[in-house]
C-alpha cells in the first residue's frame, strides 16, 4: 500500500491495518524542496554482500602483520539476513 498527501492520523490507522494483516505499507510527501518517506516491511529476508577476509600469506607467522585481517576485494559472499 503507498499513501501520500493524507493526515498523519489516517496514515498512522492505514499502517496499523497494514503491518497487521503483514502486508507493506510505504508513505510519502514532499513541500517544495522538503519531503518525507516511510516503508513499514514488517519482517523480510534480504541478502547482504560481504567481503571475505584473505587468509595470511604462508611464512608470515608473527608480528603485526600475521594479525591484522586482510580483506580480499575480489572475493565476495552472499549472506542471508
């Protein structure tokens, strides 16, 4: 459901009906070079990208170096929320 230009009491009880039969509910409005948007989703799956950590190069086994987590920007994964 998308609502714009309406109260904020009649936006709020359209949410309300919305958010408890679990459908989305999303709400807007501009004046002049100010405006708003709201989404109420509710509960949903999403995926987020996150990069992996390379694994430390062989014969460094100590020092700063062996500690500190190398990020591999070319490696990627997919992790559902």
């Amino acid at each position: 459901v998308c609502v714009t230009g309406c109260s904020r009491d009649a936006m709020l009880r359209i949410d309300r009906v919305c958010h408890q039969n679990g459908v989305k509910f999303f709400a807007g409005d501009v004046f002049g070079y100010h405006g708003y948007t709201f989404a109420d989703l509710g509960e949903h799956d999403y995926v987020e990208e996150k990069t992996k950590v390379a694994k430390s190069s062989p014969g460094v086994e100590d020092g700063p170096e062996a500690k500190r987590a190398r990020l591999d920007a070319a490696e990627t994964t997919m992790v559902k929320k």
